[in-house]
C-alpha cells in the first residue's frame, strides 16, 4: 500500500543533509579485489515515525483512515534523514575510506581476503547493534566485479549496467515533455561514460525549455538517437590510480565544453590507456563570445573543477 504525499510535501521544509555523488563514491573502489553490497531491508520503513508526525501520514482507505507506525517512501525529506542515520551508524568505517553508504546501499571494499573478513564482520556487526535488517536476496558477498548503483563495478572498471539500459531502449520515442525530461535524467546519470554528452543533448534540453513547443525535429531525433547509441556504446571507464599521473583533454565548440580524463594503467602486463570519465556541459550565451584562447582556458577550468 503506498501513500500519495505530494500534498504533503509541497509544504514540508527542505531537510539539507549531503547525499553522496555516486560517481565519487564509487571512485573509493578503486583498486579493490573484494566487494561486497547489501541493500536495508525496506530501508525507510525502518525508521519509526514520531508519534506527533503521525496524523501527517494518514491514508484513507475503503475500511477506515490509518497512520504509519514507520516512514512510509514517498516522503520528501526521507532520503536526506536515512543516509544521515546510516552515516551516524558508520562513522570510523566512513572515514577510513572502504565503505560506501548511499541511502539505503551499502558497499565494503578490501584488497585481500583476510581484510575484507575483518571489515565485513565490522559492519555485520554495527547493523546488528542497531537491529537493522537487511535484504539477504540483494546481498553479494566477497565478489571481484559486481553491479552496484546501477553499474558494473570492479576494483580496476566501471561500467553501464546494460539491464538498465535495455529497458530504456525499448521505449519509443518521446511523445511529450516530460518522457523527454525523463530520458534525460536517466542519460545523465551515466553522462560520464559519453563523450561530448551536453553537446549531444542540446536540443532535448532547449526542447524542454518553458516557452519551446513541444515538437521532434530531425535535429531533436537525432540527439535522441545518438544518446541511446552512446548508452549502449559507452566504453568501460578506468578507475583511478591515484599513484599514476593523469591525462586531461580539452575540447571546446559552440554547442559545449568537454574534457575527457585518461590514465596509462598496466594491465594484464600491458600499459594501456584508457578513460577515467568524460566532463561536458553546454555554453552559456555570454560565452559564445569568446575568443578560442578563452574558450580553450574556460573548457580547462571547467574540467579541473569537476574534477575538483
């Protein structure tokens, strides 16, 4: 049974607590033999719902109006205060680097056998003393590449997990705005994996402009269909080696700025050069005065600052 409870949060106070970028997150693999994920059980009806905070969350049904005992998904500042709980749960496993926790995923990384056990029963541990409940089916344990925050990781790549994107790809084409904002939102999750992804996506984005008539234009059919190209193209990313230098390349036209971040790693006995993540985003209108040498410079400190 679930509650509609837009009402509700159009006049909710917007809770600030820092949700970690996935991307950076999953950097923190890097490296690793061992992974592990769990997923909590129903996550956020595992928090208790205060007892003045219940008549907010009544529902109405045919037999009568009820108030969730525990928080129910759909509530705006739910995210926010779960991975505040989790973080409160795990603070020296968080602040040594090998555990990952986004909401209600979790995920421990080590370099050997022995280290992983330790860290693992660490965290068994923790979730125990706090009566958590995880979810055993979503659990993969001591694993050397598995999928996680939809993708495919492993200690020296990550990937697009390609079940995710088949679903997209069997969708047809956009018929109003909000499909358009959707599939956006969804090839932007993974825009570090496509090269050039702004400029590619430039005219969906100017297409859900407020005061833009809804209308798939051959220019418009064409960023469509080169977006679900690159989704299902996209190379496997390197994942960082911190203790090997990097490589930045720039390049910069009218329609964005991008930059790709490379490294030379050995692997499998061979030095071989691949991508890190690919950076992007689209001009501005005063920027399209720019001369090259500052078009140049504004695509290199746009980079450095993502990458920041």
């Amino acid at each position: 049974m679930v509650g509609d409870f837009r009402a509700l949060n159009t006049y909710t106070v917007p809770y600030r607590y820092p949700i970690p970028k996935i991307q950076i997150s999953l950097t923190q693999i890097s490296q690793a033999v061992y992974i592990t994920t769990m997923d909590s059980l129903k996550g956020f009806h595992q928090n208790v719902v205060t007892p003045r905070a219940r008549k907010y969350l009544r529902i109405i049904v045919h037999c009568g109006v009820y108030e969730y005992l525990r928080m129910p998904f759909g509530i705006k500042n739910e995210p926010s205060h779960f991975q505040r709980m989790m973080n409160e749960v795990f603070p020296e496993e968080l602040s040594e680097g090998w555990l990952i926790i986004y909401i209600d995923d979790i995920i421990v990384c080590s370099k050997t056998w022995e280290e992983h056990m330790y860290r693992l029963s660490r965290v068994l541990t923790k979730i125990q003393s706090v009566n958590m409940k995880i979810s055993l089916k979503k659990c993969h344990f001591g694993f050397k590449e598995l999928k996680a925050l939809g993708h495919v990781v492993s200690g020296l790549s990550l990937g697009i997990d390609k079940n995710k994107v088949a679903a997209v790809l069997l969708k047809p084409m956009p018929q109003n705005k909000k499909e358009i904002q959707s599939f956006l939102g969804f090839s932007g999750y993974y825009r570090k994996h496509i090269k050039d992804f702004a400029s590619i996506a430039r005219p969906l984005y100017k297409l859900c402009d407020k005061d833009t008539v809804f209308e798939m234009t051959v220019d418009r059919v064409k960023a469509f269909e080169s977006l679900r190209e690159a989704l299902t193209t996209a190379p496997l990313l390197l994942m960082p080696n911190f203790k090997l230098p990097f490589k930045l390349y720039i390049d910069e036209s009218r329609d964005g700025l991008g930059a790709a971040l490379h490294q030379v790693q050995i692997i499998n006995d061979k030095p071989i050069e691949g991508p890190i993540c690919f950076i992007s985003r689209q001009i501005k209108p005063i920027e399209a005065r720019y001369g090259a040498s500052q078009m140049e410079c504004l695509c290199l400190v746009r980079a450095l600052e993502e990458l920041n």
